[in-house]
C-alpha cells in the first residue's frame, strides 16, 4: 500500500479525532462503508485490511477498527448467531501506511453464547484488543425504554454539514481544507438537535448531545454481521465529543487533543443503519483529564436497539490566572 499523507504535526494535535475521511486512501470513492470494514483472509489465518480511514490527527478512525474487530471475530467464529456486545481497547494510534492484521482467538463456545478476541495490529505493535460476544438469542419478555417525545423528525433538522458552513464565521483559524472536511461525510449523515448550541456555546450543568444518524450508501447486500459492523463505525462519530458540552464554548478547533481510551457497544435488537437511528448522549463525568459517554440508541420505531459507552482522552488544557482549565484554541 502507497504511503498515504499525514496532516502536518502542528495541525495534527489541534484537532479531534471523531470527524473521519481525511487523507484516506484514494483508491476509496469515500463512500461505501462495505468497503472500509471488509477484510481479506491471509494464508496465515489473520484477516486484513483494505483500505484506511483516517482521522483529523492522521491516525485511523477508531469507528473503523471498532467496525472491523466485528468483521474479524464474525468471520472467525463462522456463527449463525449476531453479535451482541463489543468491547474495545484502543492501545495505541494505527498508522495509515500500514495494514491492519486481525488476529482471531475463540474464548468460549457455548450452545447459545460464544467469545471471540480480535488483536488488531501493525508489525508487532497491537492497536486495538477486542472481545465481541455473540448470542442465539433466547425466548423473554421484553421492554423498552420510551424515546424522549421532543426529538424532531430527522428530515426537518439541518445537516451537520450545513450547521458548519453557517458557523464558519466561528471558526477563521482553521484551515480551509480542514473545514471543507468537518462535517462532509458521504458514508454518514448526522442531524444534531440544537445543534448550533452544542457546536458553539458552552452549557455548564449539562452534558448531552442529541442527534439523528445513518449510512448513506445501503447495505442489504452484505453479510448479517455488516449492520453490526456499519453500527459500530458511526459509534464512535462525533459521540465522543459529548462531554464536552458544559466545558469549551467551541467543539470545533479548540487546540485540544481527543483520543479514544476504550469502547463498548451492546446491540439489543437488530439494527438498520440505513434507517434512521436516534442517538440520546449524555456525559455524566470528566475528570483527570478522561471523559465518558454513554447514549441511548433508538430505531425511528421508537425501539432502543444498541447502547454506547465510550472513554475518551481530552488532553492540552491550559491553566488561567482564575486556576480554571481552559481548551488552548487556535490562537
């Protein structure tokens, strides 16, 4: 694989890593997400990668790797039963120059449950440790969280495209190139709710972030397991930036560094990502320089589907004279 170009180091650290797409691989049309999380068997039993995704620090997309430790451990297991939870680790930045290698280990094997570990690695260096647990499903009564009644219809939300574009007179410092891509996904398409507050204004006491989301391109023609795995890429888009919300006036170019710490996902029920899905985010802590969010996720049927839960890494505050910590910005 050709080496692919990196953002410029004094760039790389001032911007997050949730917003995908930039300096991918070229021989990728930037929209079919089959395409991102599809995996090659080596001869010695590792599954592949194909093409890179890479974030605005010049690293991977973590909604990748979280998408394709599901591809490895669904094609390793070769089981008829869907995956219900993933839970990740991410150890280190994946380069994009270099290939993904999926190792595959089968934990437990039951009549109903079975365990996969997925070490995703570069060279002898592990990016990614994953369990991804699969079930049969079994006979219960069932229940549902209600969805919260004051969430609009998708299609009558701007997209979160258009809410950069609108603000960009928030947000002179940051390169044109960068900007062009903030927000431009062709795989994704994110509807915020209130989003301008969210993007640009600070909300102490309150650490939400509500939102409607789905893959452009469909994907009926795909394995079982790919919805899974398309659900677990578009977790870890812009979700991360959640706790932020009562903490910086700008989620766009604050100067800080986001780095994801570890993910888990756990789907309840099967899952269209083609249809429209209601993300319902909260952060409820940030401390020692760590963040969590966990969301709610819910079909337009008004069904809870998936949960979220994700550890991130905010780092680069700066101390004022008032012994506050303030996010570094573009000046």
């Amino acid at each position: 694989m050709s080496e692919l170009p990196y953002l410029p180091p004094n760039l790389a650290e001032r911007f997050n890593s949730v917003v995908p797409d930039l300096g991918s691989d070229p021989a990728w049309d930037r929209g079919d997400l089959a395409a991102l999380l599809a995996l090659t068997r080596g001869d010695d039993g590792a599954f592949y990668s194909q093409a890179p995704d890479t974030n605005l620090n010049g690293a991977l997309f973590g909604g990748q790797l979280v998408g394709q430790a599901v591809a490895a451990a669904a094609q390793a297991g070769r089981s008829t039963a869907p995956p219900h939870c993933v839970q990740i680790n991410f150890l280190t930045a994946g380069q994009p120059n270099e290939p993904m290698r999926y190792e595959t280990r089968q934990l437990m094997r039951g009549l109903n449950f079975s365990v996969q570990q997925v070490l995703g690695m570069q060279g002898e260096r592990i990016v990614v440790s994953a369990n991804v647990s699969f079930h049969r499903g079994e006979a219960g009564p069932a229940h549902s969280q209600p969805q919260p009644v004051d969430a609009p219809d998708p299609e009558s939300l701007p997209t979160l495209r258009q809410l950069i574009v609108d603000g960009s007179e928030l947000l002179p410092a940051i390169p044109a190139r960068v900007k062009a891509r903030m927000g431009d996904s062709r795989i994704l398409d994110l509807r915020p709710l209130d989003g301008r507050r969210f993007l640009f204004e600070r909300t102490p006491g309150q650490a939400s972030f509500r939102y409607w989301i789905r893959v452009r391109q469909p994907l009926a023609e795909q394995p079982a397991w790919m919805r899974q795995a398309a659900l677990g890429y578009l977790s870890d888009y812009w979700f991360p930036l959640t706790g932020l919300a009562p903490l910086t006036d700008s989620k766009l170019g604050t100067g800080l560094y986001i780095a994801s710490l570890n993910h888990s996902v756990w789907f309840h029920r099967p899952v269209d990502p083609n249809e429209w899905l209601f993300v319902d985010a909260q952060s409820p802590a940030t401390a020692h320089g760590r963040s969590l969010a966990t969301a709610t996720v819910y079909a337009r049927s008004g069904e809870v589907v998936a949960s979220f839960a994700q550890e991130s890494l905010y780092r680069g505050w700066t101390p004022s004279s008032e012994g506050e910590f303030m996010a570094p910005g573009l000046g």
